[in-house]
C-alpha cells in the first residue's frame, strides 16, 4: 500500500488541510483520514472502502439513484445565512434538482415558508403536527422521497440535535427518519463553531457519515467579527449536491493497479547541465486519471514535468532513466504497466563532477552509453512482468512499421504509435493521433484513431485495456 507524504502535497492543498483541520479540532493527517473516509462512503466498490467498524456510520445512506429525476429535501435552520437558502433553491433548480424545503421555527423568523415555496414551487413543510400531511407519516416521505437531504443553515442547535438524535420538531424527525445521504452547511459565528460542544458534535456527525461543505472564512453578516463560520456560498453548496447525486460511475480497473511512466528524463552532463527531450508528460499524466477513475489504483514515475499531481494518483517524481528503471521495479507487481515516458536512449558516460568550464582546449568530449531500456527490461520479466504491458512509440517516419518492429524487439503486448515529427505539434502539445497494434500470438492488429485531445486518446486507451482486462478474466 503506497504512503502519502503531506509534506510533498501541493501548496493550495497544504493550506486547505491546515484549515479544515485546524477548524475541525483535528490533526492534519487525521483530516485527510476523515476526507478519505467521505469521499469513499457509498463506493463499497473501492479498494479500501471499508471503514472501520468503530468510525462506520450506525446506518449507511441508501445509494444515490440512478433515475434522472433528481429530488432534495431542504432544511433551512434558523441563522442569519438562510437568506442564502433562497439562492440555494434557485441554483438547484437550474441544476433540474427538485427541492422541497422544511422551515424549522427559528428559520421562519429569517426567511417566509411564501419565498421558499415561491422559489421551489412546492409546498413548504414547518410543521411535525400538521394533519395535512401528517395523516400518512409525511416525516417519514420527506425523509425518503429524496435523493438527498440538505440543511442548510445547519445551525449549531440543528446540529447538536442531529448528534443527539432528537426528533422533536419537522426537520430534526426527519434527520433521524432518514435513509438518504444528508449534507450539512453549518453557518455560525466563530465562536459558536469552534466551541468544545460544537466541536464534538461535528465529529460525531461526521462519523455518523453525514457529509459537511464548510464553513468558509469570512467576514460574520451579523456582526463586525470575522472567522470561520460563514456558510458556504449557494453555488458551492449546489455543486457539492450535484456531486453526491452523481450515478456512481462505472468502475472497470477497481482492484487493478496501473503502472505509468511518463515525460522526459534528464541526463545530467555535469551538476547544472543535462540531456532532455521535449517530452511534456500531458499523455502519460492523462492516462494516469482516466485509469484512476476507471478505479485503478495507480503509480504514475513521471520524469520531471510541469504539471500537477492527479487526485487519487500515486506520484513518484525521477530525474534520470536509470532512477525511472529502479523506481518502476520497486512499484512493481502491477496487472497493467503502461509506459508513456520519453526515455533518453542514452546518458553521459563521463558525468562531471563539478560543472565543466570553458577551457583553451576547447569543448569537453561528451561520451554517450546507453540507457536501460525500460520496456524491454519488464516486458521481459520471468517473474513480475505485469501481464499487459504497453509501450509507447514516438516515431517521426515509418510509424507502423517501426512501431511493428518494437512490439517484437521490446516483447510488449501493445504499442500506441505517435507521430512526433515537429508539423504534428504532439510533443508538449494537447492534442495526439495515435494508432494501437495489438499483439496477439504472431498477429499485430493495427487501430488508427483520429486526432483527439490526449485526454480522449486516454480514456479510449483505458476502454480498450478495461476490455481487455475483462475478456481475460
Ligand atoms: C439574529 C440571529 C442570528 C442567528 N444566527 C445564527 C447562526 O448563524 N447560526 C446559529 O447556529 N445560530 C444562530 N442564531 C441562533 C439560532 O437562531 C437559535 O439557536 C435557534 O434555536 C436555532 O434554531 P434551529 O435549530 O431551528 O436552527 C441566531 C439568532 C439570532 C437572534
């Protein structure tokens, strides 16, 4: 199982962490236990998904339905932020989302059950003792006869109520009633938020698998005072619904782990100088999140590159196609490697030392040896070789033929072909055409696909592999 270092994590990522942890009482490392936690509730699916029994909520959320009709229950607390509440339910109905709102008694003194239902053109519900819709349960169906429940603002009193499981009024009944992911907005001033009781209701909600959007830093509406309190703005909040209303999505590598390489290598000549290519790491990166959502666990060894860690990807930086070699043995067993990178084919032999200087004899000799060769070398594996290993070839004449000749040199099972002659733009460009041959005994089947972002050329490569995958099992 691959370690996470926080250190090494992206600076906006870094203060994020520190925030959130700082704001929920929690060590950094534990926040990203706790976010890991969210994120895979309801994906039973996943490597890992299990949480531990101690932390697992007491009644898992039933799933998000697949049905493209999509229903909330919204309860409005009684804080100042409910006014937002109102934006709420318009960005959710330009979302298609139907909302049905429950106004607690507090909340009414904020905002009129005549504006909610206005805006959601519904019936809005204050009432537990209402014979109106009481005569049925209609808790119970408010509860239910949703895809997710949101409260918003959830007040430190709704939430002391929810940790408590009362149900002594309409919206806290139906917060105990419920069988349906429930997201929280808490709204509060600084104070209230970080007090020991609110403290700990957060983190007993939390464990009972209720999901929270902030609250954000800011400037307090109803009072001079600044902090975090201030409820998450409606567009946030609506993004975050339309995130847990999401159809899972179908997950063909789950339990597979994906071996990537991708990028240049630098071959140092001295200590300041090396030997690169112009390789931008963009396809190889590509692949590394579609497989990654396709449910892979992957490694991406990238050589050094601009470009950002993907989410949910393990990612082992290298210099020099020697380090690449090494590092790509230790993360190996792998059921899928698939090497992207732009190797040097070779490296200075006569590094220097120091940093060689301008003399009078002229310019140093520089002499080449050659690099290992990371395809071959695992392709050829008697016992760890991955089994669908894939290459890449970036040709700039003969393309398949010279691609044909390296499925067989190298022993890989497919080869994906680019043109990188400099009129295609593929090298450190967006866009790739490729053509994949297949090895299939003696035969080699040739795909030509039109130009695609590598992106798509990523994701249609993760199809064919998850096909692949699927035939051979
Ligand atoms: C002007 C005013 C603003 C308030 N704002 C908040 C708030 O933002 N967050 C909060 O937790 N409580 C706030 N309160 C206190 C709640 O209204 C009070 O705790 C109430 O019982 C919460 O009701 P609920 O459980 O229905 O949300 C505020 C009270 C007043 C008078």
């Amino acid at each position: 199982m691959a370690s996470l270092t926080i250190r090494k994590l992206d600076e906006h990522v870094k203060t994020y962490l520190r925030l959130r942890s700082a704001t929920n009482g929690r060590s950094v490392e534990e926040e990203v236990r706790v976010i890991l936690g969210e994120l895979i509730q309801g994906r039973p699916e996943l490597p890992g998904a299990s949480i531990s029994s101690a932390e697992a909520p007491a009644q898992a959320p039933r799933p998000v339905s697949t049905s493209s009709a999509r229903n909330v229950t919204l309860i409005i607390g009684g804080g100042i932020a409910a006014f937002k509440s109102l934006e709420l339910i318009r960005r959710l109905k330009e979302r298609h989302i139907d909302v049905r709102c429950v106004l607690t008694k507090a909340a009414q003194q904020f905002v009129t059950p005549l504006s909610a239902s206005a805006l959601s053109h519904e019936r809005v519900y204050t009432d537990l003792f209402d014979p109106g819709s009481e005569f049925d349960a209609g808790h119970i169906r408010l509860a239910r006869e949703c895809d997710l429940i949101i409260v918003a603002p959830a007040t430190a009193d709704l939430m002391a109520k929810m940790a408590q499981g009362h149900a002594d009024d309409l919206a806290s009944a139906i917060l105990l009633a419920a069988d349906r992911p429930i997201l929280l907005a808490p709204a509060m001033n600084p104070l209230m938020w970080n007090n020991a009781a609110t403290r700990r209701n957060v983190l007993q909600l939390r464990r009972d698998g209720v999901q929270m959007i902030g609250p954000n830093a800011g400037e307090m509406a109803e009072s001079n005072e600044a902090g975090v309190g201030r409820m998450s703005e409606a567009v946030e909040i609506a993004a975050a619904a339309v995130d847990i209303l999401r159809p899972p999505q179908p997950r063909p590598l789950a339990g597979k782990r994906v071996l990537i390489t991708a990028g240049p290598t630098h071959e140092p000549i001295d200590p300041v100088r090396y030997i690169a290519n112009r390789s931008s790491g963009k396809q190889g990166f590509a692949i590394a999140v579609a497989a990654q959502a396709a449910g892979a666990d992957v490694t991406l060894v990238s050589g050094p590159v601009d470009l950002h860690d993907p989410a949910g990807v393990t990612v082992i930086r290298v210099e020099s196609a020697r380090d690449m070699l090494h590092r790509v043995q230790a993360a190996l067993p792998a059921d899928i490697a698939i090497f992207a990178a732009a190797v040097a084919d070779w490296r200075v032999a006569n590094e220097g030392e120091q940093k060689l200087k301008k003399t009078s004899a002229g310019m140093p000799p520089l002499q080449l040896v050659e690099n290992p060769d990371i395809l071959a070398t695992i392709s050829k594996l008697t016992d760890k070789r991955p089994p669908l290993v894939i290459g890449f070839a970036a040709e700039t004449e003969h393309l398949i033929d010279n691609a044909k000749a390296k499925i067989a040199r190298k022993g890989c099972d497919w080869i994906v072909a680019n043109d990188v002659s400099p009129a295609t733009g593929v090298m450190g460009g967006d866009r790739n055409t490729v053509h994949l041959l297949t090895r299939d005994g003696d035969d080699i089947g040739v795909e030509s696909w039109p130009v695609m972002t590598k992106e798509q050329v990523a994701t249609e490569l993760v199809a064919k592999i998850a096909k692949s995958v699927e035939k051979n099992s």
